[in-house]
C-alpha cells in the first residue's frame, strides 16, 4: 500500500470522529440508538446516559457493551425527570 493512500484514509477517519463528536452534541437529548426517545437510562460503570429505556434494554441482551465507550455494562440505572 503506497503511503499517501495510508495518510489519507487516516485523514478521513479522524474526519468522521470528529463529525461524529458535533452531532453528538446537538441531539443530546435524544436516544443515540434510535434518536425518537428521550434518553433515560445511566449505564454503570461508565455513567453514559444515551439510550432510551427500550434500546437499553436491546443494548443488555446483545452483548450489553455501552454505545457510546463500548465498556462493559455492570447494570443500568433509569433517570426520572
Ligand atoms: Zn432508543
Ligand atoms: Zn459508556
């Protein structure tokens, strides 16, 4: 593989993140699965708060790794507002 191709597929990927990061942050009131619901569900240990009851509950019968840091989910917590 030539190293310009190597430099510029590295280009692009650090592009996508960081995209990724900006629309994170105008839903954030949104479910990060299914982007309908409010998020309510704080995933222990890693305290992310993204998924909606519903895709929690996909999230911890798939395999239950966070969507956000892919860590491991010890249990969720729900949030009342
Ligand atoms: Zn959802
Ligand atoms: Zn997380």
């Amino acid at each position: 593989m030539p190293h310009e191709l190597e430099y510029v597929s590295e280009q692009l990927q650090a592009a996508k993140i960081g995209s990724y990061k900006e629309e994170d942050q105008d839903d954030d009131d949104l479910c990060i699965v299914c982007w309908e619901k409010a998020r309510e569900v704080i995933f222990y240990n890693c305290m992310h708060m993204c998924t909606c009851q519903g895709c929690a509950k996909g999230i911890m019968a798939a395999g239950a790794l966070c969507p956000m840091c892919l860590a491991k989910i010890q249990s969720t917590i729900t949030a009342r507002f």
